[in-house]
C-alpha cells in the first residue's frame, strides 16, 4: 500500500489521534513543568523543565498558615463519604424505579430530569439559609461543617445518578428477580445479593463521577465550609495561592495541584475497565 493511499485509508486516524493526545497532555505537562520550577513565576515555566527542583513542593507542605495536608485529608475523606452514599442511595432510588410499579413513578422520573435542568449555582442561596436555620437547632449540621456539606452533596447528585443507574438496571432481566422471590428472597436480600453484583459497571462510574465531582467542587464548599481554614478543601485552599492581589504562588499552586490530581487518576486507573460498559449500556435504556 503506498503511502498515499495509507494515509487517506489509516493514517489521518493516527494525524487526529495524535493530535488529540498533544492538545490533552499539553496542560498537564506544563503544570507539571510550573511546580518543579523553582523561579517562583508561571511565566518561568514557559521553557519546560527548563530547572527541576522539588522546593515548590517542600514550600507547599511546610506553610503552617495553609494547613495542605489537612486540606487533603478533608477532600478525600468528604468526597470518598459522598462518593459511596451517592451509589447507595442512586442505586436504591433506581432499582425501586426500575423494578416497583406504584402511583407516581412516572412523574418521579421525570421530575428528577428536570430537576438537573437547572444549575447548581441556582441553589447556593436556599442552600446557605437552609443550613444557617438549620444550625440553629442542629449545630453539627450548620454553615462550617463538613457533615451539612456531604449532606448537600448526596441531596444534589440523587437525580442524575438515579436516571442513569435506572437504566442501566432495566437491562438486568426480571426473571432474576421472579427466581429469588420463589426462593423466598425479599426485595433487600435481591437488592444487595444479585443485583448489585450484576450492575457493577455502573456503580463504578457513578462513585468515580461522584469522587471526581465532589474533589473538585468549589462553589458550594466556598459558601458551606466558611472561613475556616481547619475545614477547608483542596479547592478553596489552593484557591488562597492565587487570589490575593499582590502576591500569585502559581508554582506553589501547580504543585498542590499535581499532588491532588493523584487520588483522581489512581482511582481513574482501577475502575477504567468499567467505564465505557457503564456508560453506554446505562445511556441507551
């Protein structure tokens, strides 16, 4: 085959392949590049890897006024909480939409999907006064902690990872069902016992959806966390390397940001092989 004919027939699909990986891996090479620069300007880094140095990283970890492992410690542990009670409770919802017939079910779907019509931003207001009341009475459930911010988190991901798991359960035969309830299996025992088992792809893309979502969220953990810095999330804390007017820690910030994408990629990397089945058996349904 000559080169033409190559090119027309297979070629342009590795041109736009490469391309495509270029146009991704760029940013994530020139951060990378902007932490182990130790000029202290984002400008420095323009020539990659010009100075390597692991002082951005050292200066990161060792500011005492900008607690980053706390901050860490925070994100991970609010968003692997939300991430695991969204696949419970969205699968709940789902194989009750999915697999009960009862007055309302129909509106119940489709008042979820329209409720993901609209922002998140939409919300940030009812959200703030509701947990400042709501303080009142409940302090642990108040503006500032972490609990009411898991709480918002499970509450605003319910409809869309409900509509997409529900689909997915519908392709799971209901003769599974007829056979275990022969058995004497009630709706909880088939729940937890084959059913989860068998839509396992799709809770892997829902937690990694929910995990990834809540990781990096800051709007909404700007208003509810507050001002303390104790309590903080890697958003709103690397947040404080570059909104002050005099001074931009932006090597310092790309460090705390490769640090903080490690979480998303491990867990990226372990549930990959059930991404694309997830998806795409959950979205034709």
């Amino acid at each position: 085959m000559g080169f033409g004919k190559w090119m027309r027939t297979i070629g342009w699909r590795h041109l736009v392949g490469l391309v495509a990986v270029i146009f991704s891996a760029f940013p994530l090479v020139y951060v990378l590049s902007a932490s182990l620069n130790p000029a202290g300007t984002l400008t420095g880094s323009n020539k990659l890897f010009d100075a390597v140095s692991l002082e951005n990283y050292s200066k990161l970890l060792a500011d005492e006024s900008r607690p980053y492992l706390k901050w860490y410690v925070n994100t991970i542990v609010i968003a692997a909480v939300s991430a695991i009670g969204s696949v419970l409770i969205g699968a709940a919802a789902a194989y009750a939409f999915s697999r009960m017939r009862f007055k309302g079910r129909r509106p119940g779907l489709m008042g979820l999907l329209l409720v993901q019509m609209f922002p998140a931003l939409l919300t940030v207001v009812a959200i703030f006064l509701l947990l400042t009341n709501l303080g009142d009475v409940f302090p642990s459930l108040g503006v500032g902690s972490r609990l009411a911010l898991i709480l918002v988190y499970l509450g605003g991901a319910l409809g869309t990872n409900t509509y997409l798991m529900y689909g997915f359960f519908n392709t799971v035969p209901a003769s599974l069902d007829e056979a275990a309830r022969v058995d004497g299996a009630g709706h909880a025992r088939i729940f937890f016992t084959i059913i989860l088992r068998l839509v396992a792809p799709i809770l892997a893309v829902v937690g990694l959806l929910s995990f990834n979502g809540t990781f990096t969220e800051f709007v909404i953990a700007s208003v509810v966390l507050g001002n303390d810095s104790s309590k903080s999330t890697l958003a709103i804390g690397l947040y404080q390397y570059v909104s002050t007017e005099n001074n931009t820690y932006w090597p310092i910030f790309s460090a705390g940001a490769v640090l903080a994408a490690i979480p998303v990629m491990i867990l990226f990397l372990w549930l990959q092989k059930y991404i694309v089945s997830g998806l795409t058996a959950g979205s034709v349904k």
